[in-house]
C-alpha cells in the first residue's frame, strides 16, 4: 500500500514536471493600452469595457507595398504595434512584396520563429544554421510552398521569378524584431569602429568605410 502511494505521489510530480508550460492567459485578452505611461514587458491592458473590433483589427494586407528601393522589397507588418489586440499572444502577421529579382536581405527575428507562404511568385529562400557550421539550408519556393524559419537564424528570399512576388508570414511573437545583419554591423549608430571590421571581415579598412557609407 505504502509502495502503491509513493509510485502515485512519484507519477504525479513526474507529470506536473513533464507538462510544465508557461502560465496561460488569466483574462480573456490584454490589449495594449498604448496611452499607459508605465512600462512592462509588453503593454498594459486597456480596460475591457473600451475593447472593440478595431482593437483587434487591421486593413491593409490587400495592399502591395512599395518596393522602389536598393532592396527591391518591402515588409508591411501587423504586429502589436498595429493590432493593440495581439498583445501577450505571441504571434503576428506580415506582408512582403518583391521587385523582379528583389531580395529581404539576411536577417534575424530576436523573438520568433517564422512560417512564411508564397502568395504570388517563385522565392528562393534559405536559412542558415549557427556556429561552427554556418549551414546554408535552401529551397526555391513556389506559389502555395510554405517554409520555416527557426527562431533566432539568419535568414532570406529572393524573387526568382520575371514578375512581382508576394509572400504573407506568420510570426510567433506579437513583436518579432528584425535585426537585418549588414544594417546592424554597417550601419550602426554611431559606426562600429573600421578596425573591428577590418579584422571581423578580413579586408582592407577603406572597404569597411565604404560599406559604412552605403549602410
Ligand atoms: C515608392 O517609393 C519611392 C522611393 O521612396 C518614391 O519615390 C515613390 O513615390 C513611392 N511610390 C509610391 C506609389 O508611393
């Protein structure tokens, strides 16, 4: 019997263990009162009462966005900072638009894990791993493919096709971040010094500086 209520007492912390999972939600939602001057991780909560549909709408993914730039791409978000609703869910939405032969140049989502579906087009997309191998992972997509980019990894597309492009991606964060990698290490605010560079990038100095004054 003693036996029989120490295996018990063994399974169940066994299973609470197994099923840990962060706490869930303890109201219906939190949309982000954007007005609140104090400052949490995320937004506070609008008072229920005021909630309506705008607060969890957003009109505009129809739209193309206009990629007139050296990229040939443009994102057009619906994170939390359009959609007060999606605050405290982890999750989001984006629209990107490509130029014939556009690119989303490489970059990273800090906070999310991305699955992204070709609307119009053909995408050649990759990913790649992290040290020591640096893996490029890479696939051209075309309309209705779907790809996963992993939360955290260096990532891409490129339209591979003679016309526009247009993928829409879900993102598992109500604010994903961007950190787009030539904007962050030639581009920072103020400049990273040129003798990191030189060294990180194994070039001449005056490359560095001209990389800097492109970014
Ligand atoms: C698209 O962006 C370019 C460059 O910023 C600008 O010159 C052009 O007017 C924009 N086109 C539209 C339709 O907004």
């Amino acid at each position: 019997m003693a036996s029989q209520f120490l295996l018990l007492a063994f399974l169940a912390i066994t299973c609470s263990v197994a099923l840990a999972a962060d706490p869930s939600s303890l109201q219906d939602f939190c949309v982000a009162e954007r007005t609140s001057s104090v400052s949490v991780n995320g937004h506070v909560c609008k008072d229920p009462k005021f909630v309506g549909a705008d607060d969890f709408f957003f009109s505009g993914l129809h739209l193309a966005g206009n990629t007139s730039n050296p990229a040939g791409s443009r994102v057009t978000p619906a994170t939390v900072a359009q959609i007060p609703g999606l605050n405290t869910f982890g999750i989001s939405l984006v629209r990107i638009d490509y130029a014939p032969m556009g690119i989303n140049p490489p970059h990273t989502h800090p906070r999310a894990t991305e699955i992204l579906t070709v609307v119009e087009g053909s995408l050649e997309v990759g990913i790649v791993t992290s040290n020591p191998e640096n893996r490029l992972i890479s696939k051209v997509l075309q309309k209705g493919d779907v790809f996963v980019f992993p939360v955290g990894l260096a990532h891409f597309q490129r339209n591979v096709w003679n016309s526009n492009a247009v993928a829409i991606a879900a993102l598992s964060s109500q604010n994903p971040g961007a950190i787009t990698l030539a904007n962050a290490v030639f581009g920072s605010k103020p400049d990273i010094s040129t003798d990191v560079l030189a060294k990180a990038f194994q070039v001449e100095k005056d490359i560095v500086v001209d990389f800097q004054a492109k970014f």
